[in-house]
C-alpha cells in the first residue's frame, strides 16, 4: 500500500490558504452542524437521526401516514430513504394527484403531512432560539441565543478566522445544512456577507447576483444549496422571500417549486455558483462533514473538474467509525479523478492512488505539537507483540496514526492556529521568498 506523510500535505494545505493566488471555498454537510467544542454548543442532529425522531412524532397525528410513510420507504429504497427525499416525493405526489387517492392518502391528506414533517424539520433546526417562560403571565416564548452561547460555537471560530486571515479573494462557503449556525457566527464576528439575498422588507433571491463573481467582490459568501430556515415562495410575486424563521414555509431541496423572474430554481442557481468556482483557476474547494452521498452535487463538482483548469477539491472525510477502503464510493471518486484528493481518518487518495497517512520520521517533542494539531499518533507497539526492525527503547514506532481535520472542529483550531501563531505571515514570507 502506498503511504503518505501527513506533515507534507498540511504544509501543501497551509500554503494554498495563506496564497493570494487561491480561491478558497468550502463545501460544509450535515458533519458541520455535528460539532461541538463543549456543553454549551449548538449541534443539529444528522439527518438519518433527524429523519427517524420527526417519522416517530408524524405519525402519532394519523395513523394512516405510516402506512403511506412505509409505502414511500419501498419506493426510495432504505437508503435513499431521508427526509429530503420523503419531502420531494411528497410535494411532487401533491402536485399531480388531483381528485385521486396515492399511498393510501388524498390530496388534502399529502398537504398535512408535508406540513407536519416541515413542522417537525423546522424544530430540530432551530438551534438558534431558546424557550424562555415570562414569570408573570407563565407564558413560554422563544429567544434568539444570547451572545455567551454563540461565542461558544465552532461555526464562530471558523468566521473568527475568516475574520483574521487577510485574504485577496473572500472566501466562499457553500452548505447543505438549513441552520442558521454559519450565520451566527458570522455575525457574531461581524463579518459581512453575502447570501443570494436583496432587500430589506421583503428580501428576495437575486439570481444575477449569485452568477456574478464581480457582486461584492469582498464580502464572504455564504451560499446554502439545499435551501434554508426562513425561505418562503410567495404565491403573490412568485418570488423566493426570506422572511421570519417562524413562519410556517421552508424550503427544502429538491423543491418543484419555481418562481417567475428567472429560468432557474434558487437551488440551481447556487449549484451554478458552485460549479462557476471550480471552473475558475486556482480555485480549491475543501469539503468538511460532506460525506459525497448527493449524486447531483457530485455531478457539479466532477463536472466543473473537467474544464481546463488548475482547480482542485480536498475532501475531509470522516471516517473514524467505518473507515472507508479502496472499494469504498468516495474513494472511488477519487481514484477517477486526479482533482480530488480524499483525506480520511486512515487513509487517503491522491493523485488516483489509494494509500495510508504514515509519518516518514519520528517527531520530537518540538515537532509533536504542530503534528497534534492534525495527526493522532498511534501509540507505541510492544515489540514482543509484533516483530520490528526500527525500535526506540523498548516499543516500536510505526509513523501510523488518525488524521483528525476531517472532524469540523479539529479543522478550525487548525485554522486558528495558523492565524494565533502567525503561521500565515511565517508561510507567506516564505513563499514571496
């Protein structure tokens, strides 16, 4: 098997974020809104998770939406079977059923349980608010998190180093996720952004300014894929509004829904902008808590690839529990593709070739704690067990280890690192150099 030294390609990796010459982008999943860094975060729960608790309390309103939620189930396949896919399924079964009668259920019967499951989507989501209960009138009403909570999110890190990290070209985070974390982190540090939005009152989706990479040509931006909390179609302008988290509509991909000012849904527009960054040169696109299980975001990005550019995607893939093998999908879009690189917790691909992150020399303490930021040593083999050419002492040193950074909040202490230690004014000394 072949073998790759960690401590290069984070030196690879270090240089293309301090480069005025790159485009940074990171494509953030579900795993993102997974991470903590103590009691007080916010995590969303992923989406198998997400799926199973609403279903549960779904079906306690009518019976018979299990047997058509079973139904559906055979339909997708258990794989296949989450809450995006039950939802599309739904609206567009709403949409042509007319006067009939489909799994079991009438028109009137998909409109309740659409609404009931975007009920329960929007709840699980709305890690942003906190229930509080007025003492004088013993009424519960809901708040937006205090700042104490939002300064103890990963997510505020990360734009803490958006923040610190002086760059020629914004970085451009795109997301599958409906929460509003990004935000608040965002916002916390008082970072502007930009996320397909215009207005005020009635904020609406701009298509043209998503397409034009000349649009705030400073400000992050911030693109969520798969919709978010806050997206209502307005049947009066047939617009896509941002409004009120609290209303009753979200939009959720892949929505049939469309709207009359553009040929486009919101959601291809934003994978458009997805695609347009990778046919830029230089671009590098960093996925994070992103597992490659959403065929029509792969198609984008292997296909963006293609073009005759000087692109490149790094997929931080976290494994730790299944560690994935060569037959494994994402490796396999790797080993086809020699602009994906695929960085798991053992093992990674690179350059087409499949191998396993190994140390080439044994650190010393100096050394041991830049590696601690992204490699967890394995310990120490006892060379009874396991016969050794190289020892030191009386165990035996293999080089093997984890590599952490796949894990969102690994990767942004990584990322505060660099900006704490001056790392980036350090690299970039070097490169001018």
């Amino acid at each position: 098997m072949n073998s790759y030294d960690p401590s290069e390609y984070i030196r690879g990796i270090q240089q293309i974020l301090i480069s005025d010459k790159k485009k940074i982008g990171f494509l953030f999943g579900a795993g993102s809104s997974l991470a903590w860094k103590n009691i007080k975060s916010l995590t969303v729960p992923a989406i198998g998770k997400m799926t199973s608790e609403i279903l549960v309390e779904v079906v306690k309103v009518e019976p018979k939406f299990e047997i058509a939620l079973d139904e559906i189930k055979e339909e997708l396949g258990e794989a296949n079977f989450n809450i995006e896919t039950i939802l599309s399924n739904l609206e567009q079964k709403f949409s042509f059923i007319g006067k009939g009668i489909l799994n079991s259920l009438d028109k009137n019967d998909f409109a309740r349980l659409i609404t009931e499951i975007k009920k329960g989507v929007r709840e699980k989501v709305s890690v942003h608010h906190i229930n509080l209960c007025d003492i004088t009138s013993k009424k519960e009403f809901r708040q937006i998190v205090t700042k104490d909570i939002v300064s103890e999110l990963v997510q505020t890190d990360f734009a803490n180093w958006i923040g610190q990290a002086e760059r020629k070209f914004p970085i451009e985070i795109f997301t599958t996720n409906y929460d509003f974390l990004f935000e608040l982190g965002l916002e916390h540090k008082e970072i502007p952004y930009y996320d397909g939005f215009c207005g005020s009152l009635r904020a609406f989706f701009n298509p043209e300014s998503v397409e034009d990479f000349r649009f705030l040509p400073k400000q992050t931006k911030l693109w969520k894929i798969h919709g978010s909390l806050g997206w209502h179609f307005d049947k009066d302008t047939e617009k896509i509004l941002r409004v009120s988290p609290d209303d009753d509509d979200i939009l959720i991909y892949p929505s049939t829904l469309k709207y009359k000012d553009s040929k486009k849904q919101p959601y291809e527009s934003l994978l458009d902008r997805l695609s347009n960054f990778l046919k830029q040169d230089d671009a590098i696109l960093i996925t994070c808590g992103y597992s490659w299980g959403d065929e029509h975001i792969n198609s984008r990005i292997i296909s963006a690839l293609k073009t005759n550019t000087t692109s490149h995607v790094i997929g931080l893939i976290f494994d730790k529990f299944e560690q994935i093998n060569e037959q494994s999908k994402v490796s396999k879009i790797g080993l086809d593709n020699p602009k994906i690189s695929i960085y798991a917790s053992r093992n990674a691909v690179i350059g087409c070739n499949f191998g396993e992150w190994t140390l080439k020399s044994e650190p010393s303490k100096e050394d041991s704690v830049n590696i601690d930021l992204y490699f967890d040593e394995d310990a120490a083999i006892d060379p009874k067990e396991e016969k050794k050419t190289e020892t030191k002492g009386e165990e035996v040193w293999t080089g093997k280890g984890e590599f952490i950074l796949p894990d969102f909040s690994r990767l942004v202490r990584f990322l505060n690192s660099m900006v704490s230690d001056n790392e980036i004014k350090k690299l970039g000394e070097n490169v001018k150099k």
